[in-house]
C-alpha cells in the first residue's frame, strides 16, 4: 500500500468512527433527556467505550513497542 493510500484508509476509517460516536451520542443524549432513569447505565457504556479504546492502545503500543498514546491529544480539555 502507498503512503497516500494509507493516509486515505485512516482518515475513512477514523471518520466512520467518528460518525458512529456521534451517532450513538445524540441517541444517548435524547435518551437521557426522556428518561432520566438511563444516565447511570448510558454513563457506564460510554466509560467502558472510553476505557477501551485506551486498553486497545496500550495493548498494541506493548505489541509493537511504541509509544503510542502519545498520538492521542485532549487540547480541548
């Protein structure tokens, strides 16, 4: 694969990614909305989605012996 075309590939995937978090965003923001009763457990799925992502980062900066977390910036924060 050229540089370009993996550039490409990680910019569709990491934008469908994207898309489905918003997706499944809005739907958790409209569900707590009309349900106050669903924030504990649409609050532990997103932290379980967050932990994971983390884990999986971890897991492949240990396989292939990169720092790999430091790709991820929280400027914003």
């Amino acid at each position: 694969m050229t540089h370009k075309a993996v550039e490409q590939d990680v910019d569709y995937h990491l934008e469908k990614a994207l898309e489905h978090f918003e997706q499944a965003l809005d739907l958790s923001v409209k569900a707590v909305s009309e349900n106050k009763a669903m924030q504990k457990e649409i609050s532990s799925k997103m932290g379980s989605f967050t932990g994971d992502i983390f884990q999986f980062v971890r897991e492949k900066g240990k396989v292939y012996r990169m720092n790999i977390m430091k790709w991820f910036t929280l400027p914003r924060f």
